[in-house]
C-alpha cells in the first residue's frame, strides 16, 4: 500500500475514505468529525465528554476512533530492526520515524553484540512532557540481560527541538563512564526532534575516555 504524505487537505480525504468505507455520508460526516477534533492530532487531547458527544451513540463514528487509534499505536510502536549493523545517520533516521511524534518523552536502549548487530531494543521509561528520570542501571540491566557488548540510548523531545539540554549531555556522559566500567560501552547517544536528531559520535562527543583497544565505534557516514 503506497503511503500517502499527511497534510491538511490529505488528512480530510483520509477521514472521509474510512467513512465512506464505514458506510456514512462521507461530507456531512467528515465536517462533523472536524468541527469536534479540528484535527487528527487533536483527537488525543479530546476529553471524554467531547468524544461522547461526537459520538453521540453512533457505533460506526465509535469504529472511526477506534480506527484513528490502532493507526497511531502502529506508527509508535517501535519498529523491530533487531540483526541490523546501522551508521549513526542511518540509525538516526529510524528512529525520528519512530519517536519524533510521541507526545511523551520516552527512553529506550538498543543492544549490540560485539559484531554490532542489533540484538535487544526495549524502552526503559516513558515519562511526562518535560520530564524522564531513568538510573543507568536499568539500562544496563538490559544490557546486560541480552548478553550485549554495548549500548545506544535515544530519547525524543516532544517540544520537537533536538538540541540536547545540559541535563541530556549529563547523563549521557555518566552512562559513557558507567559504561566504561562495565566494560559495555555506549555507542552513541540520540536526542530525537521532530525534523531532525542530535548524536553524540557525529558531533564528536563520543568515545569519551575509551581507549582504541575497546569496542570499536559504530561507523558514520
């Protein structure tokens, strides 16, 4: 199936497809649903009583939003890219797709084994708008869990801005130290915005304090 690029005008002609599929007189349905959510985006701000009232005890405008919602859960669901070797730029761009339109911020690992070869991903934490406190032990744990060699750590900024904040760079460099008592050392580190990302190896943050002898870096393009 050929995506189609959402935009204001696509995104009208999306709902009034689904609801002309759903068997509901396309126009007067589609003002309708605009009136009450303005926008797609909108629909997961909407309280409750706003969806009741869209709603109004039409089971089919009920499959509408449930529809609306399997199709977000699908885009935030994260993709499995296990046994893949991928650049930091390449890596980067996988995972904006992925996180750049959570509305959280959330913090998930990626696992490589000592070929570099993706072998676990799992979010850690996934917290309020502004806020995500996670201990580098509970990175590790998964770390070491799935026998990994190394680790890289990404988490998006719902603002949309990547650029990492003075409390991001902290922490990354504490889970570089961590990892390089540990003997797993951090690869790279991503901050996820919603047009672009942040990496700790392409801006030449990482290694920090490893020796040429360890693990050796995860290539850029």
């Amino acid at each position: 199936m050929q995506r189609v690029k959402v935009t204001s005008h696509t995104e009208r002609q999306l709902v009034g497809q689904i609801l002309t599929q759903l068997g509901l007189p396309t126009t007067k349905e589609t003002d309708r649903f605009f009136h009450y959510f303005h926008s797609v985006a909108d629909l997961r701000y909407a309280s409750r009583l706003q969806t009741q009232r869209y709603v109004a005890g039409h089971g089919k405008r009920r499959a509408l939003l449930t529809a609306i919602d399997l199709g977000r859960w699908a885009q935030q669901a994260p993709r499995l890219i296990l046994g893949e070797v991928l650049a930091s730029s390449q890596l980067g761009q996988l995972l904006m797709d992925d996180l750049r339109y959570v509305p959280q911020e959330r913090l998930e690992v990626l696992v490589v084994d000592a070929k570099h070869q993706i072998i676990d991903r799992q979010i850690v934490f996934q917290g309020t708008l502004d806020s995500c406190p996670v201990h580098p032990r509970e990175i590790f744990r998964v770390a070491v869990l799935a026998g990994g060699a190394a680790i890289v750590v990404a988490h998006n900024h719902p603002s949309g801005v990547a650029e990492p904040s003075g409390n991001d760079l902290r922490f990354m460099r504490r889970l570089a130290h961590c990892g390089e008592l540990m003997g797993i050392p951090l690869l790279d580190g991503f901050v996820i915005g919603l047009t672009t990302y942040f990496s700790l190896r392409e801006t030449g943050r990482l290694p920090i304090g490893q020796g040429a002898n360890e693990s050796e870096p995860l290539k850029t393009d």
